[in-house]
C-alpha cells in the first residue's frame, strides 16, 4: 500500500507540508489499509504530527469528504491536534467545547465564536431581535400607561414567544451547517457526549493521547458512528489517571487503546529520523 502510494506520488504533498519520515509514512498507509488502527510511539516520536498528516492527505489528496472527529482526552491534546492540522495542512477546524477550556490562538474557531459571528450577520434573526426589543419597548409603556387590556399584552408575549422560537431555530441550523462545513471538529472525549454533538455523525474518529483515556471516555467519540478508528498513544508509558482504587480495580485503569494493542489490532510505531 505504502510503495503504491508513494509511487503515484500520492503522499507527496502530505510528506512535505509535515516533514514526514518513513515510519509515519506507514503509520498513513497502516491508517487507510484497516477500519481500526493503533499508532504508538514514546513521547515526542511525531505522533501529532502524523495525525496532521494523515487528515490532510485524507482530505487534501484524496478527497475524502467523511466527516473527521478529532478527539483527545485533554483540551491541551485537542488543541494540539487542531493547530497541527490547521497551521500545516490549512485544514478547516471548527472546536467543540467551552471556550475557558480552549486556547487563545483556537478561540475564534470555537462552535461558540463561530455561530455568534454567524448569528450577527443572519438577517432573520437580527430582525427577529429588532422586533423583540420593539415588542419590550411597547410592553414597558404600557405598564407605565396602565391604560392597555391584558388581552394586547397577551398577544405581545405571545409573539416575544414565537420570535424566540425562531430565533433558536435559526441558532440550531446555523450550528448544523457550521459542523457540516467543517473538515475536522475538533473535541475531548467526554466532550464528544455534549449537546453540540448530540445527533452528530462522523464517519472517521481519530484519538490523540489515547492511551491517556479510560475506555469509557474513548467510548464516547467512537459511539458517534464512525466506520474508520485511528488511536494515538503510547501504551508504554501514561496510563488513564484512575484516582478510585474500587475503579482500577474493576480495569477502569487499562485504556482501549491498551487492551486493543493486547489483542494484537493492527498497528504502527512512530521512530523519529526512520528516513
Ligand atoms: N518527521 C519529523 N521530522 C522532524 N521533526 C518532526 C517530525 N515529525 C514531528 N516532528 C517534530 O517533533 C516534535 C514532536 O512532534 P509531535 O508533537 O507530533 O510528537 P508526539 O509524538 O505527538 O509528542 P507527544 O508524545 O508529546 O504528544 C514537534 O516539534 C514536531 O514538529
Ligand atoms: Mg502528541
């Protein structure tokens, strides 16, 4: 697979925009061949990198339209992953989460900031808001007249209503079409199980620090439908942080990531300088 893509000089694009060397190379290749793949490596060995690769040769190369959820345990991963992707690859990164969470340079490509940016310039609900801060104004008078029927103010509140409605629906489509346009979301696990995504589908699930993950937070992104499954880690050294003994006990301790490297799932490992 690895000598056929680089033979129809497929993989060109991504070795050079990531510097990538051979072992990453084929951790690409062992990425594309399998529906579930463990790439492994000590810390520093590229494994961020490789992601950023491996998206970008996905979408850039081959066109691969499947919507991408770049998961990690940590915000700090999720970030990492996403700036990896979009400083090198150009890829667009749209990032689920609490913008506190998230760091300065990834704010403006929160959920939040983008659908508040969208939400300013969507006609039908700055006019919807016109209209509500009008109704308030005539409601507030009439208080103050005390010369209006309950029955006008009812209708007022009534409409306050359906302007509201409106204007949440118009929220909820813009979100949509923000996670349908967007090449890679990027979230934490636990955050994957968030109101924003309920409902969502990706088609391929990648997990950074995976191995970092107990295997029902790693669950969580993998429940979104995926049909293709990359787990990035390293088995060898950071195990999921259990604080409960009864929970280590019970095998929250062993991440997925390490069961499935126990069944002998296919994987590859990342050495940097392999050239
Ligand atoms: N093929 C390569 N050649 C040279 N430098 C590389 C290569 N791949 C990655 N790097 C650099 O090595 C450093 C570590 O890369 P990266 O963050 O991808 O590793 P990692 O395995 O994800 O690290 P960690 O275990 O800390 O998460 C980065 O500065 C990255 O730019
Ligand atoms: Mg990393």
């Amino acid at each position: 697979m690895l000598k056929q893509l680089e033979q129809q000089g497929l993989l060109a694009s991504a070795k050079h925009s990531f510097r990538l060397d051979a072992s990453q190379l084929i951790a690409i290749s062992t990425a594309m061949l399998n529906p579930v793949t463990l790439l492994h490596g000590p810390p520093g060995t590229g494994k961020t990198t490789t992601i950023g690769g491996l998206l970008f040769f996905l979408r850039r190369t081959l066109g691969y339209k499947g919507k991408i959820l770049a998961a990690a345990q940590s915000n700090v991963a999720v970030d990492n992953m996403l700036e990896t992707a979009m400083k090198r690859g150009g890829l667009r990164v749209l990032r689920v989460g609490e913008p506190v969470k998230v760091r300065s340079s990834l704010q403006r490509y929160t959920l939040r900031a983008q659908v508040e940016a969208a939400v300013a310039k969507d006609t039908t609900i700055c006019e919807a808001r016109e209209e509500q801060r009008s109704l308030r104004q005539q409601l507030r008078t009439m208080r103050k007249s005390r010369r209006s029927s309950g029955y006008e103010r009812k209708l007022l509140y009534e409409r306050l209503d359906e302007l509201n409605a409106l204007i949440d629906k118009e929220v909820r489509r813009i979100t949509q079409q923000l996670l349908a346009e967007a090449e890679v979301v990027g979230v934490t696990c636990t955050g994957a199980a968030g109101p924003e995504l309920a409902g969502a589908a990706f088609d391929m699930v990648v997990i950074d620090e995976g191995s970092q993950a107990s295997e029902p937070e790693a669950l969580i992104p993998l429940m979104k439908g995926c049909r293709r499954v990359v787990l990035v880690g390293d088995h060898k050294q950071l195990p999921p942080v259990v604080k409960s003994s009864e929970a280590a006990a019970g095998g929250l301790g062993q991440s997925l990531f390490e069961r499935l490297m126990d069944t002998g799932a296919p994987s590859a490992m990342l050495q940097i300088g392999s050239d």
